[in-house]
C-alpha cells in the first residue's frame, strides 16, 4: 500500500469519527524500512488522542490492521500515527 493510500485511509477514518483535520503528513526523518510515522495536524488533538492515550491506540491499530490487509505481499511497514 503506498504511503498516499495510507494518508487517505486515515482522512477517511478521521471524518467518519467526526474529528476535524487540516492534514496528515509523513514525517520525514522518522521514515525507513521499519516504520513510517505519520503526523495528523488538528485542533481537536485531545479527542483523537482520548482518555490515556487510549483513541489513538485504537487508531494506530485500526490502520496497520487494514494497511496490513491491504497490502500485497509480506513485507510492510510498520505504521505509527
């Protein structure tokens, strides 16, 4: 799955969980065959990062779940949002 894909995904999952967003970014010192960090820029930061960090958890998993599916082939990167 290329990264644009990726980025989609999550503005989709975004907007059905009704949290307003001005972009999603990789950021690009943290990329490498590990892992692919994003950054999601919004002012509702409190409700996507949830009680103890607890939405974001979930969010994180929800994606590198669906990217994983998604996928072809066995090697993917591991995403961290």
């Amino acid at each position: 799955m290329e990264i644009g894909d990726t980025h989609k995904l999550v503005g989709e999952i975004l907007q059905k969980l009704g949290v307003e967003h001005e972009g999603i970014e990789t950021v690009p010192h943290m990329i490498d065959r590990e892992r692919t960090v994003l950054m999601i820029r919004t002012k509702d930061s409190s409700v996507l990062i949830g009680p103890q960090g607890e939405t974001l958890h979930a969010l994180n998993h929800l994606v590198r779940q669906m990217v994983h599916k998604r996928s072809e082939g066995p090697a993917v990167s591991d995403i961290l949002i």
